[in-house]
C-alpha cells in the first residue's frame, strides 16, 4: 500500500496540467451556470458516469476472462495464481497502476462536468444561431446546402444505413479510447490524448456550444419552422420505412421529447461545434502515431463521421469543420503541454 500511495503521488505530477483544466473547466461553468440563474441538470452527467463505469467494469472483467481462457488453454496448474502474477505485472510496472487511475478520474470528472453543462446551454443560452449556421454553410459551398452534397452518393438505403452504423459505433470509440489511452505504455501519447480531450470538451463543448447555441438540422424546423432540411429529413425517414435500421430518427426523438418535456436521462441538443467530429478527429491524431494502416483507417473514421452528421442531419457542415479544427489545434498545443510535463516528471520506480 505504502508503495502504491507513493506511486500515485508521484505520477500525479505529470498530470498537473489535466488536473488543472478539469478544475478550471468545472469552476468556469459553475461560475456561469450561477451568474445566469440557471438549474443545474446534474442527472445527465451522472448518468454518463453510470454508462462510464459499467463500460469501465465489464472491460476489466473481459481482459481478466481472456487471461484465464488463454492461461487454461497454455495448461496452467494454478490459472488463478497465474492470473494474480499477470495482473501484478501489468498493473504496477513503470507506475501503470497510477498513471490509470489518474487517467481514468480525470476522464470520469470530464464526462460528468461536460454532461451536466451541455443539458443546461438552453437554459443558459437560448437556441439562436441556426439561422447564421444555415447561411454560412450555404456560403461555404457555393449557395448549396452540403446535404444536397453528400445525398449525391449516401442518399439511398446502402448509404445511408452505413453511415448510420458508423456515427453509433461512434460511442463505442469513445468510450473504448477512455478505456485504453489510460493505460498505454507510451506515456508521452497519453498525455496528448488527454490534454487535447480537456481543451477540446471545455472549449468546444461547452464554451463554444453555449456562445454559438443552435439545435441542428434535425430539430430546426421544429424549433423556427425553417423547411431548409425536410426533404432530408423525408429521405432518412424513407430509408427507415423501408429498412427499420436508421437508428438516428429514435435518438433524435428521444431527445426532443425530452427537450420539450424539459425531463429525460438523456438530455441535451447542441450542434455547434460537431464533438462527434471533434472525437473522431482526436481519435484520427492518435491513430497517426501508430503505422500507415491505423493512420488512414483513422482518417477514414474522421471522414466517414463528418460526412454522417451532414447526411442523417446531425450537424450543419460547419459544426464539423469548426469540432475538427479544434481538436487539430489542441492535439498541436497538447505537444507542448505533455513535453512540459514530462520534463518536469519524477522518475518512474520498477516494482520490487
């Protein structure tokens, strides 16, 4: 125990500046939420946590049963001493135990903080600029709306299916990545991924979110009436007649529903900027490190995701562009952050 408290300590250091954001973060929008009489909707961050720690629960059981499988299948008298030696040395080798364990709490404070803002922007700031998004959009691809772009080839059962199944394997990504990162060996990659997940979910998440509130091609007509996206909307539930697997139209109903009846577990409509972009392209920057195959599956992933939140009406095209340059901005600035960390780091005890 004396070694383990003294391992948390000691890696705490490296994490100085996550800890840091994640503190500011979470006072800034306090402060915020408080000035502007606001009511707090703490139920969905702390239904985040739930889904977090369930993901977190079952992952660790399923490494430990794939441990047991393969000790068995080696012929392994004593799987269950094989498994305690195999855990010991994976947990506590060059700190990896602590380096989780702050990892993973800084991710798990992230998610809760975030949530909870991200319910509140109506009620901080009122819906407003889909409007603006709507024109600007227009502005960008020459006077066209980029649905029109991208309904050119997804616009038909295959396509918009499969993008359908890859925006929901999206969570799937995230919450992997929250598993994983805290646990790679490249402690340098680590950092960056965390830096630039912080910055990204504080300043885009809610920051820019809040400033640049709007609901999205999916709930604007509902919202003003505009009929810019109906025959978007027309084609997604078409395909969703015919095929039954257009998973979009339940959660954006489910969302609305609880928008209107201002109740829900899952609470919360904000488009500007794209975090599922954002994710994705932080997701991307990871993958960049790791050969060319993971690098251009990354940068597919990114794509595949931004084309997505334009085709199933999710996001206007600049939300994309505006969550992509974020998180491209961070990753830079996150090389920065995590050198200076590392600089000043304490070296890491081999376990005894």
């Amino acid at each position: 125990m004396k070694a383990f408290l003294s391992a948390m300590g000691r890696t705490a250091l490296d994490y100085r500046i996550a800890y840091l954001i994640l503190l500011s973060h979470s006072a800034i929008m306090a402060g915020l939420i408080w000035y502007m009489g606001a009511e707090p909707r703490y139920q969905t961050g702390t239904e985040y946590l739930r889904w977090s720690l369930i993901a977190l629960t079952n992952m660790a059981l399923f490494y430990m049963l794939v441990q047991v499988v393969r000790m068995l299948i080696q012929g392994h008298e004593r799987p269950t001493a094989a498994l305690k030696l195999r855990m010991g040395e994976v947990l506590l080798r060059n700190d990896r135990l602590a380096h989780g364990l702050h990892s993973t709490a800084i991710f798990l404070g992230l998610i809760v903080v975030f949530g909870s803002v991200k319910s509140t922007i109506p009620a901080i700031e009122p819906f407003s600029w889909d409007a603006f998004l709507i024109q600007l959009d227009r502005a960008i691809f020459g006077g066209i709306d980029p649905y029109v772009i991208t309904r050119a080839v997804f616009g038909n059962s295959y396509g918009v299916v499969g993008l359908n199944v890859a925006y929901n394997l999206w969570l799937v990504v995230f919450i992997a990545s929250m598993i994983i990162v805290p646990w790679l060996s490249n402690h340098a990659l680590r950092l960056r991924y965390i830096h630039t997940s912080l910055l990204t979910w504080f300043v885009g998440g809610n920051i820019a979110a809040i400033y640049f509130s709007s609901a999205g091609p999916c709930f604007v007509h509902l919202l003003t009436g505009d009929q810019t996206f109906i025959p978007l909307l027309k084609l997604l539930n078409d395909v969703n007649r015919e095929t039954g697997a257009v998973w979009a139209l339940v959660a954006q109903d489910m969302l609305w529903s609880s928008y209107v009846a201002e109740d829900g577990v899952v609470y919360g409509i904000s488009a500007m900027p794209s975090m599922h972009v954002a994710v994705s392209v932080i997701v991307a920057c990871v993958a960049w490190q790791s050969g060319r195959i993971w690098r251009w599956a990354g940068a597919a992933y990114a794509a595949t995701i931004f084309i997505g939140s334009i085709q199933l009406g999710w996001h206007y095209a600049s939300d994309g562009i505006v969550g992509g340059a974020l998180a491209l901005l961070f990753w830079k600035t996150s090389s920065y952050l995590a050198s200076w960390s590392l600089d000043r780091s304490s070296p890491v005890l081999e376990p005894v």
